[in-house]
C-alpha cells in the first residue's frame, strides 16, 4: 500500500513553506519554493515508493524550521523540539548526521564561534540525539562488514565526466525530467542549464542575504554533496551517482532557485524586460515539471527488475540462480526481493553462497543467472554456457552435453 508514503510525502510541502517564511520572511518565495517541491519529478517518484526518501525530506525541513525557530525563540520547549525532530530525521535516515553537522557549522559561526547559550544548547541537542540514535548506531557498527558487503557494488569506479554528468542529470531531475520527449543533445544542453541556473541563484542568495540566511542554505547543501562526492574523486565509486542520497542538498537547491525567482520578481533595480524573461523562465521549469510528472503518469518507466521478470516469467518452468548479493558485481539483497515479487509463482529462486556451486535439478526447462560476481560466473562457465539474456544483469544457462 502506497498511500502512507504519499501523505508523507505530501507534509513536505507546508514544511517547505514554514521554513521559506522562517528563513526568508517571504509569502511569495514559500509559495514558489513549495511548488517547485509539489511538481518535482524527484520528490513526486519518491512519494510513490516505499522507501525512506519521503520521510527523510519531511524530518529534514523540521529538523531545519525547529532549528531556526529555537535560534530567533531561545526557549527550552523550541530547543526540545529541535531535539525531537533531530532524532527522527536520523531514524529516518543515517545520512542526517551531516545535516546536524551543518547545523552545528550554522549555529558555531552565527555565534561567532563562542560558548554561547546557544552554542551549548545546540551542542546538548547533538548529545541528546546521538544518545536516543546509539540503540541503531550500535547495530550498524555491530554489523559493519555486512554492511560493507551489501554496499559493495558502490565501489565500481566510474570516470570523472561521467560522475560530474550524472550530478548535474540528478539535480535537474529534480526540477523537471526530459528523459521521453526530447533528443539526446538538447536533454544534455538543458541540463547543464538547470544547473547554472541553481549555480547563479547560490551566488544571488550569498551575495545579497545576510549571513544567517544564506549560510543556512549552503550548510544544507554542501555537507552532504561533498561526504558522498569527495570519496568518489579520490579513491572511486558511485555513491555519489544515487540522486536518493542527496534530499537535504537538493532542498536546499530548491530554497535557492525559490528565492532567486521570488526576489527578481519584486526587485525594482531589475528592468521591466528582464523581469518579463525571468517570468518566462519560472514558467517554463513549472511547465517542464508539470510536463514530465504528466508524461510519467501516461508512461511510466519501467526499472530493469520489471523487464527482466517479464523475460523470466515468458519461460517455461524457470529457475533463477542467483551468486552471493553485492558480492564483486552481484545484486543487492533489495534487488533479489524486489525480483521476487515480481515474479510468477512458478518461477523457483535458488541463492547460492560461494564456494557453493548450483544445483539444478533436470526438471526445470529454463535456467537464468541473474546479477551474478564475475568469480561465481567463471565457475560457473565450466559446466555450463552462459549467454546474454538482458543487459549484464541476466543470463540464461545451458548445459553443456
């Protein structure tokens, strides 16, 4: 059932609107900050899944207005609601702690780096909150090498254009997607333009808000876009390629682009033409995601798990063999249930832990080997021949006579 994590999902826009009117003391850059989150490609697809990412952008945006709100307060009850909204971003999602660290950045140079009651209330929230989070925290750090097993296909190295080329698809699909309706060469034109015009609006709002306003905003981007980017440079990766990762750096490109668009829609030292063309521009990105959420509804893509259970369930009497998960090249634990569901009930799974080899019974027509480690294939290989059945995640098998 879908529907818990829209209405998730759907608290994230009055959030959005609270923090604008927090952060900006602005109806219209709320109003267009909450739009631009309302057609959101990004956000939009989220809603729709049963994953944390819906939740994690609602906690985030209260987490950020409880912070604010304690910083101009200065009461108890704000900063213990600061604290209880910390705490449930982190259970949300692991990756908040460098939001709190933001907050931490924010917090140390509005105080101009002094112990300031401030200062340690914040500093008493982040004890709270890492305490309350110390139950899970323990589980990740008990189970750290399996964590590492199940992450381990985020090592594949990628070249340095391809990784900068997919930040800058991720984060226009997070304004608009062009993905079915226009050629290759133009979706890479526009691209590249969404993010100059994210770019330019950072520079709009640091160069023309006080330093509270626009330090906010860049403490909720950067910590996050550089843990997961950096790592990626240096010693390869594609963490940094999963847009999901990054909701808080992306909300904060929303507030940017939001109040760029608002401020240059008021300014009276912008011409009456230039004003026309911004109104031109903030039209076509609300139409452009408006577009695309409409083309997705009409044509909805399709993931490869999807084309591939379609392949498998066509078979006759399948078997679906499948190498340890996440293992040099295999699939994760979430792509093996997510298969599973999609499949007819005659389909048979069979997962095998290495240095196990298969065992297929002579009854089963149809064999495939799906997100399989190259090691376990090679093995494989020896009784068997294996041929391409859907990209380089499925294979059918045959015995060799």
């Amino acid at each position: 059932n879908r529907s818990l994590p829209v209405l998730i999902s759907l608290l994230a826009l009055p959030c959005i609107y609270w923090l604008c009117l927090e952060l900006f003391k602005s109806y219209l850059t709320a109003w267009i900050a909450m739009g631009l989150v309302a057609i959101s490609p990004f956000h939009v697809y989220y809603a729709q899944e049963i994953r944390e990412y819906g939740l994690w952008a609602v906690t985030t945006l209260l987490m950020s207005v409880s912070l604010l709100r304690a910083m101009r307060l200065g009461t108890k009850s704000a900063w213990v609601i600061y604290t209880v909204t910390t705490i449930l971003s982190l259970y949300s999602a692991v990756f908040s702690v460098f939001v709190l660290f933001g907050h931490g950045i924010y917090v140390a140079v509005n105080e101009g780096f002094r112990l300031s009651q401030k200062a340690v209330a914040y500093l008493l929230t982040s004890f709270v909150s890492v305490v309350a989070f110390s139950p899970w925290l323990l589980v990740i750090l008990t189970h750290l090498d399996k964590l590492k097993e199940v992450t381990a296909w985020m090592d594949m190295s990628l070249p340095v254009n391809t990784l900068v080329k997919s930040w800058i698809f991720n984060l226009q699909s997070v304004f608009f997607k062009t993905q079915f309706w226009l050629p290759e060469s133009l979706k890479t034109l526009l691209a590249f333009a969404m993010a100059i015009l994210v770019g330019y609006s950072i520079y709009v709002l640091c160069r023309h808000t006080p330093k509270q306003i626009w330090l906010f905003v860049v403490t909720l981007i950067i910590p996050i876009s550089l843990s997961l980017a950096l790592p990626d440079l240096v010693s390869g990766g594609i963490r940094s390629t999963n847009a999901r990762y990054f909701v808080p750096s992306y909300l904060g490109c929303q507030l940017a682009v939001a109040y760029f668009l608002s401020t240059q829609f008021t300014s009276t030292k912008i011409k009456f033409l230039q004003r026309k063309h911004l109104r031109i521009i903030t039209i076509t990105i609300m139409a452009a995601g408006v577009l695309s959420g409409a083309i997705q509804s009409v044509r909805p893509s399709r993931s490869d798990n999807q084309k591939i259970a379609e392949i498998i369930n066509r078979a006759n009497m399948p078997l679906v063999v499948s190498g340890e998960a996440s293992k040099n090249g295999g699939g994760t634990f979430g792509d093996i249930m997510e298969l599973s569901h999609l499949l007819d009930p005659k389909v048979k799974l069979q997962l095998v832990i290495e240095p196990n080899q298969p065992t297929i019974p002579e009854e089963f027509q149809d064999v495939f080997l799906y997100k399989t480690p190259e090691s376990f294939k090679h093995k494989i290989e020896q009784k068997y021949r294996i041929d391409s059945a859907y990209k380089k995640q499925l294979f059918f098998i045959t015995k060799i006579k």
